[in-house]
C-alpha cells in the first residue's frame, strides 16, 4: 500500500477558517503538530493581496479591516462549486471581495493589485494556503516536504474533492490521499487508546465536527487492532462557526440601527471591524457569561458598544445547534447503530468549544460525557499525518510501528446516480451507487437507449433527491451511432468506479458492439 516518496509527508487539514499540519516523526515515534512562523499550531486560512506583497494566514487576516476587498477567505466554501450554485450566490452576499463567473461556470475571485484586476481560481487560493503549511513544514522539519495527506469534509462531493487535490498539486504537493475529517480525527483517537488495557472489543465511536465552515457527523467502528470501518457519514458543508459570527453581527447591525437610524451595511470597512469584533465576543461566551462588543467610530464617528449575553447568542443560533443534533440522529439512522450502542462520542472543530453544543450533545446521548482528551483543534491534522507516514513507506521500522496498523474502510457520503427517462419522462435519478457505500467500489447498471435513438446522453448526479434536478450535475457524455436491437433499443453498461480518494470515474459501454466511453467526473 506504501508508495515510496522522496521528501518527507505530512498531513493537512485544509479548513474553511483554520488549517493545520503535522507530522509522524518516526526517530520520536510520534506526531508533532507544525507550528506556523507566528508559532501557532493552527494557520487562518486567509489569503491578501496589497501593492507591495501576497500575505498567507495570520499576516493575511489580521489586516482584513483595512483591506477588506482584497482579504479572501472562506474559499472551502466555493472549491468545486459552479458560479450559479444558489448556496455561492447566497455566500457571496455576505463577502466583501468580488467573484464572476469564470471559465467552465467556476467562481472567480477577482482582486485588484497595483490598479489591476487579478482572477484566480478557489483551488489556487487554497494552493497558497497549502504553499504556506509547506513551507512552515519544510523549516520546522529541516527538509523538503514532497507529499500529502489532505483531509476534506466527509460531506464533500466529487467536484469539491478533486478541486482540492488540484490545489495540492499546484502547492507542488504529491496528494498521496485524501481522507474524511472525521475519519483523520477518529485515526488519531485510535491511535491515541491503543494502549488502552480495558479495550477489548471494536468500539462505536461517534466524531462530531463543527468547525468555522463545516459541520461533519461520522459514525465509526474501531478495533483495537487499527481497522477503522466508517459506517455512515453526514454533516453539512454549510453550518459552522461563521454562521453563528454572522448572527451576532446581524444582530448588532440591528441594534445600531434602532439607535442611530444608520445602516452598517453601507460601510465594508464598518462591517470588517464589526465581525473582527463579534467572532471574539463569540469565543469570550464560550468562557464568559456575558461578552462585549466595543468597536471606537465604527461609522461616520460613532462609537459602538453593547454587551451580548451568553443567553442571547444561545437564542439566536438555537435553530442552527437544533440542526446539529437532528444530523447526528440521520448518521446513526443510516449506520444502523442505536444511540446507547455508541461506545465514545469525539469532539473537534473549534466550534466544540460553545458550551451549549457540548450540552446538546451530551444530552443527546443521555448524560454521557464527550472524549476530551484529544486536541479539538489538531485531531484532524494528526491522523492525516499518521496517515501520510504509513502511505510514504517512510517508516525505517515497520514492524514496531504503530502506524503500520491501520486499515481504513470509508463510505462515499452522497447517492451517485443517472439519469433515466421513465415512460419518455426525462429526470429521474437512478441510484447506482447508494451513499455510505463503503469504498473503493465498482458497480454497474444496466440502462436501455429509448427507442429508435441512436444515441444516448449519460448524465451522472450526486444527491438524496429521486428528482436529478434537486441534485448535483457531476458531469454528462454521449454514446453516438449505437446499434439498435430487434426491440428499437440499444442495451448500455454504465459503470461506477469510486478510487479510495474517492473520486468518481464512469464508463459507459454498448453491450452488442463494446463501444465504450469513460470520464473521470472530476474533470469537467
Ligand atoms: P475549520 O476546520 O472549519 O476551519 P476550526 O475547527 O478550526 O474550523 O474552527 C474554527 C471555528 O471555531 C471558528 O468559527 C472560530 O470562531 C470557532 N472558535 C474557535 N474557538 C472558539 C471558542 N472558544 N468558542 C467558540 N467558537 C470558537
Ligand atoms: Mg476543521
């Protein structure tokens, strides 16, 4: 399973708001999370362009406020995405830098820089922020940094997961796999219990993460000798902590208006300072009961200052907390596994941190107290990093290595599927490969042209819904001059071929001549 590399391999959680990198240190036999040049363990992953240089991570986002237009983050959110997806029409509204519709539908950053307007692509904003990780990586370890683990939302789809390899790759990183984040996070709980005497049987483990961007829920089985089976997956690429960053601001941006008849809207800058501010109050709850919000002049000479109460921003984000929970019931549902069978539910992301989340969880499973003992913050870093090691072949010492142990057996998180006509009713989805299949994986499906067509269009979908235009178009290829049988038809194999990154290949072949056609559906 080892592929040989020349430098050394790391893991990378590529988050929406924070990334982090470590590494498996074999002379240690450990893993060592990667500080960045500030000396932190975890990198914003913020990208800005002034006149004068390209600032990554903290040089990037402490400088938002007064250069907001220029200031990109949040890029997890668009990576793999079509310009037209009404969730980035929604999100753009709430960004201050501009995007448009680039080539192939993709959304476009577009930036100014010494009074040119510069375009790039989500994948080569994210590929900075990996450049950024590689680098801290190559001084902290003394050598050069050729390979990579990336982790990805268990909730991502085909486009967004080849997306992020693409920004690996132009980081001049060798992906050597992506993996679920959960999945890296219960990797570094494995590891982290092995020794543990009293475990005697496989464990149902539980990993809830809310991050600033995401919300992954993965329902896995651990053995104790390293078989990390994923039952389900689920989650929300859409729920995190700058939700709740953005409700705290709406509010404020309501209470100034009661007050001073002034809409904050207006001023980007005023908005900038205005969630620099309320991101902070919202971690001070986290600790504190109640937190301030005092920014000087904030518009045209005003002051603003309010104190928020850890009630009120429990209030506010009460339907989206509610949300979490009900996720977690579908991924049990879907894992097949009772609540009062889950041996360990583990927590990560820094949004974990809310008081109130951790209450909810624990109330869900009926008082039992969530596994602490991991860094929320590294986890995901961790496994990946444990993951790269045993992927490079690096280790001198296999055989008393703990990372030689693991086996990893992943789900696919969305329904894949075509599109059929029934009765001459085009749209309707056709499951090929349901979600929580385990993978890699290879299944077929036998379709018919419809009657005295010649050719036949193959559009491949990702998604829940039996209707295909509530689900995501991952790609669509045509099979001409086909041969038709006695019965006006012509009979096709469509196959579907997930790889352990788990990213999609489709082929399709007419069975009476083997005309065969593929795409691999991440290169649309
Ligand atoms: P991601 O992986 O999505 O980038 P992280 O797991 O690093 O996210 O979590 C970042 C999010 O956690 C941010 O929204 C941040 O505001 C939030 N966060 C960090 N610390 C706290 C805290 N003490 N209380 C509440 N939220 C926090
Ligand atoms: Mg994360």
């Amino acid at each position: 399973m080892s592929q040989k590399v020349k430098g050394a391999a790391i893991g990378i959680d590529l988050g929406t708001t924070y990334s982090c990198a470590a590494v498996w240190f074999d002379r240690k036999k450990r893993v060592e999370v990667i500080p960045n040049e500030q000396g932190n363990n975890t990198t914003p992953s913020f990208v800005a362009f002034n006149d004068s240089e390209l600032l990554v991570g903290e040089g990037a986002k402490d400088q938002i406020a007064r250069n907001p237009t220029n200031t990109l983050f949040d890029v997890k959110r668009l990576i793999g995405s079509r310009f037209h997806d009404p969730q980035v029409q929604k999100d753009m509204k709430s960004w201050p830098f501009k995007i448009i519709e680039g080539p192939a539908e993709k959304p476009t950053v577009v930036v100014e820089l010494n009074g040119e307007e510069k375009k790039y692509a989500p994948e080569e904003l994210s590929a900075m922020v990996l450049k950024k990780l590689k680098e801290c990586a190559e001084a902290f370890i003394g050598r050069e940094v050729t390979d990579a683990v990336i982790t990805v939302p268990a909730y991502f789809n085909n486009n967004q997961r080849e997306a992020t390899k693409e920004a690996g790759t132009l980081a001049g990183l060798n992906v050597l796999r992506l993996i679920n984040e959960p999945t890296a996070a219960a990797i570094a709980y494995g590891l982290d219990h092995m020794a543990d005497q009293t475990w005697h049987n496989d464990k149902n483990v539980l990993v809830f993460d809310l991050g600033g961007g995401t919300f992954d829920v993965s329902l896995l089985k651990i053995s104790k000798t390293g078989v990390i089976d994923v039952k389900a997956v689920g989650g929300d690429t859409h729920l995190g902590g700058e939700d709740f960053d953005r409700t705290l601001v709406n509010y404020c941006v309501n209470e100034f208006k009661k007050k001073h008849r002034e809409d904050l809207r207006r001023n980007p800058r005023a908005m900038g300072r205005l969630k620099v501010a309320c991101e902070k109050a919202k971690r001070d709850l986290s600790s504190s009961i109640f937190a301030p919000v005092e920014i000087d002049c904030l518009y045209e000479g005003i002051d603003f200052s309010i104190k928020v109460s850890r009630a009120k921003f429990e209030e506010l984000n009460a339907s989206y907390f509610e949300k979490c929970i009900k996720l977690v019931e579908k991924c049990l549902f879907d894992g097949e596994i009772k609540k009062k069978d889950v041996d360990e539910v583990v927590v990560v992301g820094g949004s974990t941190r809310i008081p109130k989340v951790r209450r909810l969880v624990e109330e869900f499973f009926d008082g039992k107290t969530v596994c602490k003992n991991m860094n929320g913050d590294e986890a995901v870093a961790f496994g990946a990093a444990l993951l790269a090691s045993r992927l490079s072949g690096n280790n001198d010492n296999d055989n008393d290595n703990v990372v030689s142990d693991i086996v990893l057996q992943d789900v696919t998180p969305l329904s894949l599927g075509v599109e059929i006509a029934i009765k001459g009713v085009h749209g309707n989805m056709s499951v090929v490969i349901p979600r929580n299949t385990s993978i890699p994986t290879c299944k077929k499906g036998i379709y018919h042209s419809l009657i005295y067509e010649t050719h036949a269009c193959i559009s491949v979908y990702q998604g829940e819904s039996n209707k295909v235009k509530e689900n995501i178009l991952l790609g669509r290829f045509e099979l001409c001059d086909l041969t038709l049988g006695s019965n006006g038809m012509s009979k096709l194999e469509v196959c579907f071929n997930i790889d352990v990154d788990g990213i999609l290949l489709v082929s399709a072949e007419e069975t009476s001549t083997g005309q065969r056609k593929s795409i691999t559906i991440a290169k649309i």
